[in-house]
C-alpha cells in the first residue's frame, strides 16, 4: 500500500508494420469518436493531430501520444517512430468532453522520407529536446488560437506524460494535469532499465517544483514493469510540498494493456487540491 493521494489502482517495441497500416490503427480510434485529423505547423516539425471541438471558446481535452516505436530493441533505433497502437489516441477516443485534442509525438506519422528535421536522435536521445518540447508548444498555441481555447487539461502517456509535465511547467495556461504509465523521471528510467540515457533531453524532475500549485493525477500501472512507482516517487519528491498531487495504482494494468478500457472511470478520480498532508509519496 503507498502513502498520500494514492490509491490502489507503458514503450512499444516488436516488429514494426509500415506507417500505413499504422496510420490506419489510429483512424480506426479516431473514426468513431469523430475526431478530425489535422497537421500543424510547430516548427521545426509537423505534428499530426485529431481533434472534436464541440464546443469552441471552452477548455479542451489534450492527449499526448507515448515514445512510439523508439527502439526495436535495446541497442538498435527503429526506423519510424509511429507507434503501432496508439494508446494516448485510444484514451481520447473514450472521452466524452466536449473538447478533446490528440497530438502526436515529433516524427510520428511523418514521412520520413522527405527532407526534414527528423533525424533518430528525436526519437532516441532528444525526444524531449528543447526544440520537440517547443514544438508541442507552439502546437497548443496554434490550437488555442484556431478554437478560442482558453486552457488545456493534459494528458500523457508514457513518454507523452513527461512532455506533458514539460509543457505545464512552461506556460500559464494549464489547467490540470493528468499522466498515465508517465514517464517523469528518464534519468531513473534508464538507470533502472540499463539502457542509455536521453542526454539531449530535459527531464521533468528538473523543474518539478514549478508545479506544485498544479491539480494533478498520475496513474500507475500495478503490473507495469516499464515505469514502475519508483519513477513517480522521484517525481513526486522533486516537486516538494502539495496539496495537489495524487496518484493511484491501478492492479492488474501493465504499461500498454488495461488503460483504454479503464479510462472512463479513471476520469472520474479526483483531480483538485486537496490532497491530505503526508509523506512526498504516492497516497493510501
């Protein structure tokens, strides 16, 4: 059992179809929940995006995607980051506010082929560069002043909950923050997993404190063995004293399998600030 705002409640690999066919995996999340897809210009990337705005000048929904398909295996690079399941995609697809906005991750379903600035380090040791961390950035701001949005709600899986993370501890208009299997300590990640470490990448820890005031909610797989509790503990630690942080343990759920059915009700968990004082740790 962890300790306070914690309740007893993950990066792909294995063989990579081409980007079509998993382009076509996320139109099959996107198609019945009438999420559009869109490409935005974030310099230096073009990022894809679905959305439904079903109600403009309100707050939106803002799912960010997870590393992908970053690695094919320990030592070697896959060719295409798309991610063979969208699984920030599938979680958006289960939500039924009336704004919700799905952004994919710098290089994911991109045609690599063409000249442009995505090289491997982008999926590998800068995935979260200054530049992709902008990038994102300057999307929500493109979004922002296309809808009339006014604040964001965020959600990121995986790696999509670090740069999540990053993106609220840099702009004024984050509402809330929400991370599912999220990876918020990469330094650990990899120091725990003997894999290399993302030296051109901002780590979230790094300015945890910035958060504080924040609501938020982390959710952790209790069968995860990618991100394990541990990597929020850190997190939690860097970000000091709160009455906003909670996060839970989800049983059963592994770092990919679990998520997108549970969603709904996950969404439904408390997310204010009025966390109980304790210990800089996960909640009972």
């Amino acid at each position: 059992m962890f300790v306070a705002g914690f309740l007893l409640l993950p990066l792909l690999g294995g063989c990579a179809p081409n980007v079509l066919t998993r382009t076509d995996a996320a139109n099959r999340f996107a198609g019945p929940a009438f999420m559009s897809k869109r490409t935005i210009a974030a310099p230096p990337f073009h990022l894809t995006a679905y959305e439904r705005i079903d109600d403009t000048g309100a707050p939106a929904m803002v799912y960010i995607e997870g590393d992908g398909l970053a690695w094919m295996n320990k030592r070697e690079p896959s060719l295409d980051p798309t991610p063979r399941t969208p699984l920030a995609l599938g979680l958006a697809a289960r939500d039924k506010s009336p704004n919700v906005i799905y952004l994919a991750r710098p290089c994911q379903y991109t045609k690599l082929t063409e000249p442009g600035p995505c090289g491997r380090r982008y999926w590998t040791s800068a995935r979260f560069a200054p530049e992709t961390v902008e990038s994102l950035s300057v999307a929500l701001d493109r979004l922002k002043a296309l809808h009339g949005i006014p604040a964001f709600h965020l959600v990121g899986y995986s790696g999509g909950g670090a740069m999540a993370a990053l993106l609220a501890e840099q702009r004024d208009d984050i509402a809330s923050l929400r991370t599912v299997a999220g990876n918020l300590d990469h330094e650990s990640h990899s120091r725990l997993h003997g894999i290399s470490p993302l030296r051109d990448s901002l780590n979230p820890v790094t300015d945890a404190a910035r958060l504080a005031s924040l609501p938020q909610h982390h959710f952790i797989g209790g069968a995860d063995q990618n991100v394990t509790p541990v990597i929020f503990e850190n997190f939690r630690t860097a970000v000091g004293p709160s009455s906003c942080v909670r996060a839970s343990l989800i049983p059963g759920v592994t770092h990919e399998d679990g998520w997108i059915e549970r969603w709904p009700a996950l969404l439904k968990e408390p997310l204010d600030c009025a966390v109980p004082p304790g210990p800089a740790g996960m909640g009972s």
